[in-house]
C-alpha cells in the first residue's frame, strides 16, 4: 500500500515536470502578487417514513479556504499561503462530527542563484481549528423501525494547537513557475507541540509521556505542481517529505495532497480532495482521506 501510493505520488508529479516543459516559461511580474479561492460545499440526503427501503437522513458542509501573497524583486521571491479547511456532518440523530480540520501557513524566500535555482530559507506550521474525537457508537432507528450503529463522539484526543507542528530551514529552492516548484532543505528543524493533558498518561502524536513538545532535525523535501487538465479543471498537488536524522531517519513521513477543482461557471463548482499522509510517530499505517462536493466558489 505504501509502495502504491508513493508510486502515485510520484508519477504525477513527473509528468508534471514534462507537462510544463510544453508551455512557455513564466515571467513573474514583480511587486506583490495576490489570489486565492474560496468555497463551500455541501452533501444532503433525506427520506420520509414511506420510503419502502429505508436510509438514513445526513448532511454534512465543508468550507475551504486558500490564499497565497507572493513577491518578487529583483532576485528576490517570498511566496505565502494560507490554507483553511472545516466539515462537518450530521447522520440522522446522532452527533454532529468533524469531517476536516485543517489550519496551514507555508513561508518560502528565495535569492537567485543560478537558472532556475535559488537559495532558500522556509517555515512551515500546521494545526487545526476545532477539538477532534476518538469514534464512540450509538443507536438510532430508521423509519421502518430498524436500529442500527452510528458513530458518535467519543473522547477527545485532540483540539487547537494539540498537535501543532512547527518546521523551518534552510535550503534550495527551484522554481519555474507559481505553479511548480520544489525546495530542498537538508538541514530542517521540526517541532511538534502537544497540551500536557494528551500525554499525561501516555506518548502523543511522538511526545513522550509527560513532555509538551519534541524537537527533531532531518531533511525536508517540499513539492508544488499545478496544471489545467482540461478547461475549467484544475489539478493540485502538494508534497512533503521529512526524513529525522535523530531516530530511525529510514521511516521518512509523507503527506501529499490532491486537490482537483470542476469549475461550472463563476460561482459553482465540485471539488475532490485526496490527502494520504505516513507518520509512523502517529500510527504505523496510512493515514487516507477522501471528500468530494458540490457548491458555491468564489476566486478572488
């Protein structure tokens, strides 16, 4: 499974690489450049009593949020972006969950080398908004009398800042474009922050027992390809790579994202988000997550 999704990975970032080596070269203007996007998407289902094979009522909406500020002078570049991400769903009578959370800012500045390449220094910080749960069950009747499990909150093992993860180091950066570009830094400072509660009586997301923060130094490899498949389809992808030199630097964390936007017209679209992320400090397996849904967009 790993090997297959890292495959994935990787091919689609490759040809990216020969897909932009078609198009002409970009020339960044400079001073400051903003853009972003933004949307809300929204899943529904209901039946009533006489709905002979039954279902269950749900809706869930997800708000998403991305905005990047980027300047160039001279030699110079500072690319920013924000990214935002909130879902949440209600299945019948049960509890409204989480269904994404997500809170990241990326800082990248580079001074001119050499062709394409550039001197680099980047900080990268990632949390999440809202307090997440373990999965707990409950149960709930349908309209034809069956009952059946649902999940439910369970306990909480996670909120704003808890975990936090903090990384920033020096490097090379090569870019083309806005829309692809891939910095490398072998001398990457990680720190991940956790409340004392989570490890009071145990390790948590890699701090140990009765610690609030773990410092770790690796090698940190950042990807970013951006193409139009088609007209109004759009195609993201982002990837990072961190290898710890201080313990077992073989298990090298993964966290790729896809994001690939339908754009109906000016204020509708569909949008499908991929994430796979690999952090053996977390769990020793693949960590995947899926949405897809249809909604209000607005570009800007």
């Amino acid at each position: 499974m790993k090997k297959l999704i890292f495959t994935t990975i990787a091919t689609a970032l490759i040809s990216g690489l020969y897909a932009q080596e078609e198009k002409k070269e970009d020339t960044p203007k400079e001073g400051w450049n903003r853009f972003g996007t933004s949307s809300i998407l929204f899943n529904q289902a209901a039946f009533n009593n006489d709905f002979a094979t039954g279902g269950v009522n749900s809706l869930s909406l997800d708000l998403n949020l991305s905005y990047d500020v980027n300047y160039t002078k001279g030699d110079w570049t500072w690319d920013n972006k924000l990214i935002g991400q909130y879902g949440i769903a209600k299945i019948d009578d049960g509890n409204t969950q989480k269904t994404n959370d997500r809170l990241e800012l990326n800082s990248l500045v580079g001074k001119k080398a050499s062709g394409l390449w550039s001197y680099s220094f980047f900080a990268n910080f990632r949390t999440q908004f809202d307090s997440g749960f373990a999965l707990g069950e409950q149960t709930a009747t349908l309209a034809d009398g069956t009952q059946i499990s649902i999940s439910s909150k369970g306990t909480k093992n996670s909120h704003f800042f808890s975990p936090a993860y903090l990384q920033f180091g020096p490097g090379m950066l090569w870019k083309k474009s806005d829309n692809l570009k891939v910095n490398i830094a072998p001398a990457t400072s990680r720190l991940i922050f956790v409340a004392d509660r989570f490890t009071e009586n145990q390790d948590a997301f890699g701090v140990d027992q009765g610690d609030t923060f773990r410092y770790e130094l690796g090698a940190s490899i950042q990807g970013y390809y951006k193409i139009t498949l088609v007209k109004n389809i759009t195609m993201e992808n982002i990837l990072n790579l961190y290898s710890n030199y201080l313990e077992d630097a073989q298990n090298v964390d993964i966290d790729y994202t896809m994001n690939l936007a339908m754009k109906v017209n000016k204020y509708i679209s569909a949008n499908l988000t991929f994430q796979a992320l690999y952090d053996d400090n977390t769990t020793s397996a693949f960590q995947i997550r899926e949405t897809f849904g249809a909604g209000l967009s607005y570009n800007f």
